[in-house]
C-alpha cells in the first residue's frame, strides 16, 4: 500500500497547527484565562508553551517522522519490540473519546452559524440567550443532527489522500481562519471602553498567580497544542522528507498560540466594552458572546462571522481527531485476511463518531467524563509515557541520536532538549496528572 504524505511543508504546518488550533483556543482558552486573571493567566501558559509544550511537539513529529508510520506502529517500529503497543491503543482511545464529545460541541457551533445566519438572535438579551441555549441542548434530535453534520464533513475530507484532503482544504481553512480573526479583532477593538478588556488580558499581575492559575494553564496546554492523542505523531508520519522537524514545531506552536491570544483579544475587549464580566465560564462564547455582539452596529455581520470562524476552527481539529484513527484502522488491519482500505476506515471510525457522539447529547453525565478523562488523564499519561520513552528508554537502545538527528538539532541543544524530556516535562505532566485527581 502506498504511504500517504504531505506534497509540500506549508501543506504540513497548515494540517498540523489547524489540527492544533481549534475550539480548545477559541471556545476554551478565553474562558479559562477569563476566570483565571487575564494576563497572570497568559504569562504561565506562555511559560507552559516553552517548558514543555515544544518538548512534547517536537517529541511527536519525530516519532512519527523516524518512523514513518501511525500511532499503530510507530513504538514498535522504533523500539523493535511490542512492549510499547499498548501506547498506540491509549493515543487512539483518547482521540476517539474527545471526538464524541467534540462533535456535540462543533454542533453547538454549527447550530449557532445557522441561527446567526437567520438572525435568530436579535432583540435577544443575556438571560434570553441562556434559556435558547438549554432549550437547544434539549432538543435531542437537533443536536444530534448537528452533530452528525461535522461528522460527514470530516469524513468527506478523509476520504480522499493525505495530500488531497487534509493537505487542500488545510491550505485553505486555515489561512480564512486567520483573516476571519483580523477582520473580528479589528472590529472590536474599535469599540469604546475595549482598552479596558486589552489592559486584563495584556497586563501581567503577578498578584493573581497562584497554584489553581499554574495547573489550570498546564492543562490547557495539553488542550491547546493537541498533545497526547496522536495527531501529532500521525502528522509526523506524512512529513515531507526535507521537512525539518524543529522548524516545523516552532511554526506550529507560533500558529496555534497567536490564534488563541487573537481569540482574547476578540473576546475580552467586547465584553468589556459592554461591561460583562470576563469570568462566565464555557457559555462565555454561546450565552455572553451572542449577547455582546447584539449590542453592537452590523451585529448579524458580526455574530456569522464570529460563530463562522469557530466551524472553521472546530473543523480543522475534527479532522486531526479523526485522521488518527483512521490511520490506526487502516495500519492495524493492513496485515490481516481482511484489510480495510482507507475508505472503509473512515466510513467505521465516522460510525462509532456519530455512536459517541450521541451518548454525549443523551447522557451529559458522559459528555463531562469524557472531557475531564481525557484532559485530566490520558492526555498528560499518554504525553509522560512518550517523554518517558523517548527519553530513557531508546537512548539505551543506541535510537536516541538517530531520533535527535532527526530535529535537525544542534549537539548541545540536543542535550537542553533532552534534559527537558527526561525530568522537566515528566514532573510538570506529574503535577497536571494529580491535579485531574484533585490531589
């Protein structure tokens, strides 16, 4: 069976920062940072970025890129024994569990873009918004129906090659994201009383650092970047073979943070400018956004653009989540007395999508284990363990220079590197680990 690959570097970095950027930057960042001190909140997860979200990026490109294969196979393939497998079973569980409750919340957005479109929010206020947001989350066969709809249209895009589906409308979404913002940034930032929302989210008081701050930015960097699912480990399996991996992290990671410093500054200066406070939690964008936005000139211009940009966004990760078990399918069957192609693979991964998915609308009891499972424990054990195995244990086996060699890293900042991924990186996710316990 013929690899699939990336044709070119930006169509990579367009597919790796878009499976990156994604409602966790637009829907939850602002939200997180809101109740957590605006720019106290920014400074730590800058650090977060640095200290160990680059490590673990770097770290999963070039699983996937020395190895050149999936989730499936990639430990394997490096190690040289099967010790390793059951890592590629958890990369491919975490993804498939944040897929059903990721395709309710990209329906919210769908069903939003459509309301927004009819201009069903007009005249309404804050308390307006937040009994149309229960009644729509109550309406079971309409949520379940948009959630199936970014369900086909993902599987639409894996239906096709790497390089013809992900690789094309990544070229395409991604760039249209961005303007999207810049439009909306702008917009904003004309209001009276914005400055107000700027100075929170930009002005560093160091006062309102404390433990919950750090923790909850560790966490959100987890969610941000992508790590600890696969997607990444995935996408390095397509890369280009010119492609040097640590340039190539270094513009995801500079791609996926501005998108959500920009979603901060489309977020906070509107809020503030009509005097909402920034600390609403996950309806800030579905209840206190629609309202916010009602309030201003060319307001159904500015909420399809708004709930436009987070499809666009949704999308772009939906994509990532499901390519990586896609791939897993099509590479763990390869070798059996019924291989399933590509087409098969997404036609039962979009399956148990939609199964997923619908447990999440029908019992909301599920939808909250599914996040705080994934983003409190497989998340930060699947990044440990990767940090573990690249660090200790394929430098015993003579792999750890072929591995660094594969960055494109000097020597000595090799040994920086490395030093990170062995003790750094394993205690910062050790204290994201037994925060998700609550301990």
């Amino acid at each position: 069976m013929k690899k699939s690959s990336f044709s070119s570097k930006v169509g990579l970095i367009m597919a790796a920062a878009g499976g990156a950027v994604g409602l966790g930057n637009i829907w939850k960042f602002p939200y997180i940072a809101g109740e957590n001190g605006g720019g106290a909140f920014l400074l730590v997860y800058l650090l977060c970025v640095l200290l160990f979200g680059m490590p673990l990026l770097i770290t999963e490109f070039m699983i996937g890129k020395r190895s050149g294969k999936s989730t499936y196979g990639a430990f394997r393939a490096l190690s040289g024994t099967t010790h390793w497998q059951w890592m590629s079973w958890l990369c491919v569980f975490t993804a498939m569990v944040i897929m059903g409750f990721y395709f309710v919340v990209t329906g919210w957005c769908f069903n939003y873009l459509i309301e927004a479109l009819t201009n069903v929010f007009h005249g309404m206020d804050a308390s307006a918004l937040a009994e149309h947001f229960r009644v729509v989350n109550g309406n079971l066969p309409r949520m379940i129906g948009f959630g199936v709809l970014p369900v086909l249209l993902t599987a639409a895009v894996l239906w096709f090659d790497v390089n013809k589906g992900i690789e094309r409308l990544s070229k395409i979404l991604m760039p249209l994201l961005l303007l999207m913002m810049i439009l909306m940034a702008g917009r904003v930032l004309m209001l009276d009383g914005s400055n107000i929302g700027m100075q929170f989210f930009f002005q560093f008081d160091y006062t309102k650092i404390t433990p919950h701050v750090v923790m909850e930015a560790m966490g959100q960097c987890f969610f941000s970047l992508s790590i600890g699912l696969g997607a990444l480990i995935t996408y390095g399996a397509y890369m280009p073979k010119g492609q040097n991996v640590l340039a190539a992290s270094v513009q995801v990671i500079v791609l996926d943070t501005l998108v959500a410093i920009m979603a901060g500054v489309i977020i906070f200066p509107a809020v503030f400018a009509f005097g909402v406070s920034p600390e609403q939690g996950p309806q800030l964008v579905f209840v206190v956004l629609p309202a916010v936005l009602e309030q201003m000139s060319f307001a159904w211009l500015s909420s399809v653009l708004f709930f436009g940009l987070l499809c666009i966004a949704a999308l772009t990760s939906t994509i990532s989540l499901m390519e990586v078990a896609v791939a897993f399918v099509c590479e763990a069957t390869a070798a059996s007395r019924h291989p399933l192609n590509r087409r098969k693979s997404v036609c039962l991964v979009a399956a148990l999508a939609v199964v997923l998915m619908i447990l999440c609308i029908v019992f909301p009891a599920i939808f909250d284990l599914s996040d705080q499972l994934t983003a409190g424990f497989t998340m930060p054990l699947t990044a440990l363990c990767i940090s573990i195995f690249v660090g200790w244990v394929l430098p015993k086996s003579g792999a750890g220079s072929v591995l660094r060699n594969t960055t494109g890293l000097k020597r000595r900042v090799g040994q920086v590197y490395l030093f990170f991924l062995r003790w750094i990186v394993p205690l910062i996710i050790l204290m994201v680990f037994l925060n998700g316990l609550g301990l």
